[in-house]
C-alpha cells in the first residue's frame, strides 16, 4: 500500500471495507476535510501515477450535497471509477449502488459519507460486464408496471427512429441490452433483417424472445463485445443501419471500440 493520508479507524470505516469487499492493505482510505475543496488539486497530491492500491475510499464528514461528490468522482475519473457510496445516519450505515440503496448494519457513528472507487480498467474488464449484466439483465429489459416504463419506451423508439433514412433492410443493434432499439428501428425502418450482440448472454437471450414476441421473423444474436462484434460475418453484406444506445459509457478503452 502506498503511504497516504491517514485517519483513526473507526466501526464505521470498518464495516464500509467489510460490505465492499475491500482489505485495509491494499486500500488508501483518504480523509476529506472539506467537500468544497478543489477535489482535483487533492487528487493530485494524495494519489501519485504510481501508486499501488486495489481501491480508494474518500471519507466525507457530515452529508456534503451531491454536486460536491460529484465533483469528487470526476476528479478520479478516469483511473478510478465509483463503485458505491455508503452513507451514516441516524445509526445507520447503508449502501448506495445502480442497483439502489440499502441498508448494511445498525452503526453509532456520527453522520458521513464514504465513496468507494476501484480502478476503472478492472471495473469494466469483459468478465466483469458479463457478471454485471448477466446479474441485472431482466432489469434492463423494462418493467411495463414501473412509474418510468412510458418514458424509457418513447426514449426507445426515439433513438430507433433517428436515422433520416427511408429504409433499412439490415439493422445491427450494438450492445443490445434487451433488444428493443433494434427492434423498434426493424420495425420502422422495415428491415428484413435484425442482428444483435450484447456481452451478457442473459441479455441476447431476452432480445431473442423480445424480437420474436415483436414479430420480428429474421433475427440472429450472440453474445459478444463492441471492441470485436460478431456481426456482419465474413462475406455478409454491410448494415444498413447501426444503432448503438447507452452503450460506450460501459466501454473501458473507448478508441477500438
């Protein structure tokens, strides 16, 4: 572990390590004095280039508003990425990831706020995404009884829609998720043909059925990565139409991508 600022430990920086899998060793806990500091110039003089950690955990006193750790996790980016933030209050330490908040363990702490980053590389690494995706995949497949379901499926056939061509005979949704842009944008466009590919299989599985419950008849998926997608197959002529949403976020190296 590289040396870097120091700060006594305490029940609740020790069950924020715990539930986030971390071990003091290899983990720089930095203790931030001020959330309105200029978080970049922090950044730069507590974490070195070189230094060797697996994961930095910031530790704020009291509840600093969002924009302030906002400001903080972009100081990080791109090296780090936040994984989770962890919150006491009220005697209670709870967690906060994509997947929503939750609760940890009863803790008589004085109110913080701790952000918990591992290294992006590592966070966004195949295996990784497969992991993530395979585990959250009916999640992205939209749940019709959810308060927000109208907007994402307008947002859905937005981005289907968007191409200012006339027609499409072939389409490829790449990263699908759960199918639907490609699907929507078959539809439109009146393709006769529809390939996807996804990292999770899981997910290429849940665009399958979707396709097939949509009336799409020439549909083909695999699972596969935007840095060397299955599709076109050596031979096979171009798209027509490439439709890509929400994808290149979750990309580690954007540039072969």
């Amino acid at each position: 572990m590289h040396a870097l600022t120091n700060t006594p430990p305490n029940e609740a920086l020790a069950l924020v390590l715990a539930d986030a899998g971390l071990a003091a060793p290899g983990c720089a806990h930095l203790a931030v004095p001020d959330a309105q500091a200029a978080p970049a110039a922090h950044v730069a003089a507590l974490l070195e280039p070189g230094a060797a950690l697996d994961a930095v955990v910031l530790a704020f006193t009291g509840q600093p508003p969002e924009p302030q750790l906002a400001a903080w996790r972009d100081a990080l980016w791109p090296r780090w990425h936040a994984v989770a933030s962890y919150r006491a209050r009220g005697g209670e330490l709870s967690r906060r990831t994509l997947q929503g908040r939750a609760s940890v363990a009863r803790c008589a702490a004085p109110d913080a706020q701790w952000l918990v980053f591992r290294e992006r590389l590592a966070v966004m690494s195949q295996a990784s995404t497969v992991a993530k995706f395979d585990q959250n995949a009916k999640g992205w497949d939209g749940d019709p009884n959810a308060p927000g379901y109208p907007h994402h499926r307008w947002m859905r056939r937005f981005v289907a829609c968007y191409a200012r061509i006339a027609r499409a005979e072939r389409v490829l949704d790449f990263g699908s998720g759960a199918g639907w842009c490609g699907i929507e944008a078959a539809l439109h466009y009146g393709a006769s043909e529809l390939c996807a590919f996804d990292p999770s299989p899981q997910l290429v599985e849940i665009a399958r059925r979707n396709a097939q419950s949509s009336g799409i008849r020439a549909f083909r998926a695999e699972p596969g990565f935007g840095e060397a997608p299955p599709f076109p197959r050596a031979g096979e002529p171009l798209f027509d139409l490439v439709i890509s949403s929400g994808v290149i976020s979750f990309v580690p190296r954007p540039e072969p991508w």
